[in-house]
C-alpha cells in the first residue's frame, strides 16, 4: 500500500524534528543547531557589535549569548505598510543544572550537586540514563579565554529511586527534596585514593570530543543533565511523538522550518529565546532588549519602528495543556484540547496570554486556508494560569499579539508527549503566517 504524500511528508518533518531534538539538549546546542540550518538555508549572519546594512530580500540571523536567536527575512515590500510577522519561542527547558562547586562523595559514590531549573516535573528525573552537556569556559596555555560547547552523548549518571521496601509509603504520598535526593550518581570511586573530580572529568572530555584543543584550565561552566532516551513515535498507529524539551522545541524547530520556507516578500521574523522558565528577566531573555533592539536596527528610526509596529504582529508559540484522560476534571468542560486536533488558541482574560479576538481571528483564516482544524484553551476558573513569552514581549514591544501552541501531555517532564500530526499542522498554518498573500491587519470598524 503507497501512503498519500501529505502522510510521508509528515513522517519526514518529525523525523528531521526528532534529530533536531536529539541534538539540542541545551539552549546553548539549539542555537547551535538552528544556526547550522539556517546557513544552509542562506541567511547570514549579523554581529550586533558591528554596523549592519540591510538589503531587502536577504535572509540573515542575530544570536545573543548563544542562547538566543533572532532570524529574519527583510521582505522586498515596504515594511511600513506590511509590518513584521513575528514568531516567538524559547529555547530553554526545565532541567538539572551542575553547581559550581559539584562534587558530593557520599560513601564510595561520586554525586553532582545540582540546581532544579525551572519548573521540573522531578518525579520522572529518576531512573532515567542521563547524560550531561552544556558550555564550558576555559583558559588556553596562552592565557586566552575561549568557550566550548560539551555533550557527553553516553549515560553517565543516573538518580536511582529508593526501594519501595525502604519506604513503604512511597506510592501513596511521595515528596521530593531537591537538595538530598536528586544528586545524580556519577560513579563508584576509592575515597582514599582517587584524584577524580568534576573538573577532571570536564577536562577528559573537552580532550576527547577535540584532541587538538588548547586548554589550560576549566575556567567555569553551564551544563545541565539530560534524558539519553531518543524521541520517537509512539502509539499503536504512531498517534504520539515522544521526546524531552518538545516544550518548547517543537515550536523552535517548526517556527524555524516555516520562516526558511517564507517568500522574501514580507519581513517575516522568528524570536527564540533563552530563560523563559525562569521568567525571561535576563540580557538574553524575552524581557530583555534583545528583540526591541533588534527591531530598532531593522526600523531605523523610533517614528518608523512606532508605525511597523502597529501593522505588525506576534505569535508566541509554547506548548498547550492536552486534556489528560485520567484527569478529565483538570480541565473546562469546554476548553480540553486533544491531541491531533490541531494547534491551541490559548485565552486568558488577566493577560497570562496575549491572545485577543482579532488575533485569533487572523489565525483562525490561515488555519482555514490550511486546511488545518484549531481548538481553544482557557483555564479552569478556579484554578492558577501559566504563562508564555507571549505577554512579556507585548508589553516590550506594544505588538498585537496571540498565543498558541500545540496541545501536550506531560508538561515539564524529562519525557513529554505530543502529538505526531499536530507538529506538522503547526507547520502549515506557520507557513500562511509568514506568507505574503495573508494580512495581519483587520481594518478598524468600531
Ligand atoms: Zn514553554
């Protein structure tokens, strides 16, 4: 039996999804890696220390702390009457993040001492092979500063559960302490006699991955544990995708997927940045000037940048609570979104979401003209709202703004799980997002 062609196309967008989240355990490896895609692609790159000219129909990117990405086409039509099409996501995900000071020799083991960052899900953090990546700074043996990006790729540590012969209560009220009970375990050593430490270890393996490399010295680092699992297919008939950081990866990597495909007509942007798990107050995160002095550049001028502005407009798109069906009440009877059914309008009327009714609107249309379904989401009246980039940049920038993503089990786990069609919608409706032949702007008839 052939499939039809919308099918295998499918299949191969979350095949090349699945590598790009196999290879991206950091922000730092995202950026890495859209960058590599990007370039492929023909956009050059901008240094924000030098002067930039732009020529209309060129594609170009901006990275800042290698965590954080701008790419954009600067469209041939003028930009004051066509605005910026802008799509935001975040590179980052919660994880366990090295401390400083890392060692921890309990009995004859080598532990890590570890942060949570972000909102973890910990429960699922044990009894996973875990590996270990990040940047490191170090010093030449010419005294010069340099970095360098460390994957380990292998399992080398893991957080074993405790037996539930030693606690016989485990499965009725589990709690967790951070500080004592998720140093990953590294490895057995002699107490007495080994001069293993972290740093060494670092050392290893920066000499392993470039036998060629220049150091001296481990200056200090950003690594974070990560699931060795791969992602994958999963579901009887393949319904699901399975992988760590699908939030908000997966919005990374098809926002990305869309902006390569766009026509250079429009200026059509694509924002990807780091921190926003832990609020997005950072140099390179979304409350940052990072975006705004960006848009400064592209505009020119405040007048200009103040009226592309006002035809311009923002998608924030972030990973959506799926109705779980163990835990239908967790939702509004009316507002469930499913897996598959298509990317989630995300509405909340204290502004946790920037979405409004003409933003949704404009997305609803190019859903149409996708042939895509769409679904809503409020929370549950009595119940706590999260958040996305999509409010913090508005109010940055005073840009209409919406936020959708697609629907999500598992939130904030090692292993999240989405849906294997709803990747590939988003991607379509992103595509009529980024193209000429759709406005953004509804005329005012108040
Ligand atoms: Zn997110």
């Amino acid at each position: 039996m052939t499939m039809p062609v919308e099918i295998l196309e499918l299949n191969q967008f979350n095949h090349e999804l699945f590598q790009f989240l196999d290879a991206s355990p950091t922000p730092f490896h995202v950026v890495q890696q859209q960058i590599s895609r990007l370039e492929a692609y023909g956009f050059e790159r901008l240094d924000e220390s030098q002067q930039w000219s732009l020529q209309s129909g060129k594609r170009y990117y901006v990275s800042r702390n290698n965590s954080s990405l701008i790419a954009f086409i600067y469209g041939t039509d003028d930009i004051i009457q066509t605005g910026i099409r802008m799509l935001g996501a975040h590179t980052d995900s919660p994880c366990l993040k090295v401390k400083p000071n890392a060692d921890i020799i309990s009995l004859s083991y080598l532990k890590i001492g570890v942060e949570v960052y972000g909102g973890a899900l910990l429960n699922p953090w044990f009894d996973r092979d875990l590996s270990l990546a990040g940047k490191i700074v170090y010093q030449t043996k010419k005294q010069q500063v340099k970095t360098l990006l460390l994957d380990f790729e292998q399992a080398i540590a893991c957080i074993p559960s405790l037996a539930i012969h030693l606690d016989r209560d485990d499965n009725k009220n589990r709690s967790i302490n951070a500080q004592t009970d998720i140093p990953p375990v590294m490895m057995l050593i002699d107490p007495q006699q080994s001069t293993v430490d972290f740093k060494s270890i670092l050392l290893k393996q920066a000499k392993k991955q470039n036998p060629l490399l220049d150091i001296e010295q481990i200056l200090d680092y950003e690594l974070s544990f990560y699931d060795t699992q791969q992602a994958s297919n999963i579901g009887l008939n393949n319904d699901f995708i399975a992988s760590s950081r699908l939030d908000n990866l997966l919005s990374c990597y098809t926002g990305m997927q869309a902006l390569m495909r766009a026509d250079t007509k429009t200026t059509s942007l694509l924002v990807c940045s780091d921190h926003e798990e832990v609020g997005s107050a950072s140099s390179s995160g979304a409350q940052g000037p990072f975006l705004k002095s960006v848009l400064e550049r592209i505009a020119g001028s405040n007048e200009i940048l103040s009226r592309i502005i006002d035809r311009s407009m923002l998608i924030s798109a972030d990973n959506a609570h799926a109705v779980h069906p163990n835990f239908p009440d967790k939702h509004d009877a009316n507002h469930g979104p499913v897996i598959n059914n298509g990317p989630v309008i995300k509405v909340n009327a204290n502004q946790r979401y920037a979405s409004n009714s003409e933003t949704a609107a404009v997305f609803k249309v190019m859903a149409q003209a996708a042939e895509i379904p769409v679904q809503s989401f409020v929370v549950r009246t009595d119940m706590g709202c999260g958040s996305t980039i999509g409010p913090i940049a508005a109010a940055e920038i005073g840009v209409k703004t919406l936020d959708i993503g697609v629907p999500t089990f598992a939130m904030h786990s090692i292993r999240e799980l989405a849906g294997s069609k709803d990747s590939w919608y988003l991607f379509k409706v992103l595509q009529k997002f980024f193209s000429s032949e759709y406005s953004v702007n509804i005329s005012d008839q108040l």
